[in-house]
C-alpha cells in the first residue's frame, strides 16, 4: 500500500542526469533515481539546482485529471499494459503489427494521456531552478533536444513520486 505524504509544504533539490555537470555511471544514475542521494557522484559546481515539493494525492489526482483521466483510453490502458510487459523488443514489434489501426489509435492516445500526466505531475510539483521561481512552460519544456526533455521530466517524476510517497515506517 502506498501512503502519500501528508505535507507539501517541504521541498527538495535535485539535479538531472542529463545535465553537462553531473557526470555518474549508469549504476550511480539507477541508485540516485532510487534513493535521491548523491553519494558518490561528481557535480560541478554550474550544475542546475532544481528544487520541487512533494505532491499530496489530491495534487496527483488534480494532475491527472488536468491530463485528461476521465477521457483515457481503457482499451489502450490495458494494451499498453500488455505491451509493456513484453521483454523481447522483437516480440513486442510483432505484437504491435498485430494489432488493429483501432487498436494502434487506443495505445497511442493512452502513450499521449501519460506524456500529458508527466507533465502536469512537474507543472505541479515545480518550485524553483537555482533559487530562481520556474514554469514549466518557459523551463523544462523547452529544453533541447527532445530526448533531454523527455528525460528530464521523466526523473522529475521519477524523484516526486519517490518523496510523495511514504513507506509504511513513514517519514
């Protein structure tokens, strides 16, 4: 059972792996995305401070219905899923084909529902870069190239999710 955290009012900092002056194995990434510690990971000292708040499970609920959960695709949601699951990258390329154009459509607006959920998770949870006030719009998403982008919101979500959500020891 998840327990989301009971304030938001607290808020912490962290930097992106994609950032130029963070330089980390890919161990020490998968060990930071987990844990939030920097132990061990070299940062200089241009690197860009990001600093979020957790979100409440009202914020996250707020969140996604701003990305549009009441008109997801369920069918899509349930063939991601299936797809998702798939290990072998040429098998999932089969089970792709397979699929109807109606089917292929239901995916790919549920794949746009989760993008848009991302999104609206950092719009959310965003407070500041370097010390200064951020939007997301005029920030994050306009970063360059796509894959940074993508990769950025994908740890911001990535690092809130992790403090928005309690253990059940708590925090």
């Amino acid at each position: 059972m998840l327990n989301f955290s009971t304030t938001t009012k607290t808020h912490f900092n962290i930097v992106l792996s994609c950032d130029t002056s963070v330089n980390m194995t890919e161990d020490q990434k998968n060990k930071y995305l987990e844990t939030g510690s920097l132990e061990g990971i070299e940062v200089s000292n241009d690197v860009s401070w990001i600093t979020l708040r957790p979100l409440s499970l009202q914020d996250r609920e707020q969140a996604e219905i701003k990305a549009g959960s009441f008109k997801k695709s369920e069918l899509g949601r349930m063939l991601w899923s299936e797809y998702h699951d798939i290990k072998n990258l040429k098998d999932r390329a089969y089970y792709h084909d397979k699929l109807s154009e109606f089917e292929r459509e239901a995916i790919a607006k549920y794949d746009q529902y989760l993008n848009e959920c991302y999104k609206e998770l950092v719009k959310a949870s965003l407070v500041s870069i370097n010390d200064k006030p951020a939007l997301f719009e005029e920030t994050i998403n306009i970063l360059s190239p796509e894959s940074s982008r993508v990769s950025a919101i994908t740890e911001i979500v990535i690092h809130v999710t992790r403090e928005s959500t309690l253990n059940n020891l708590g925090k």
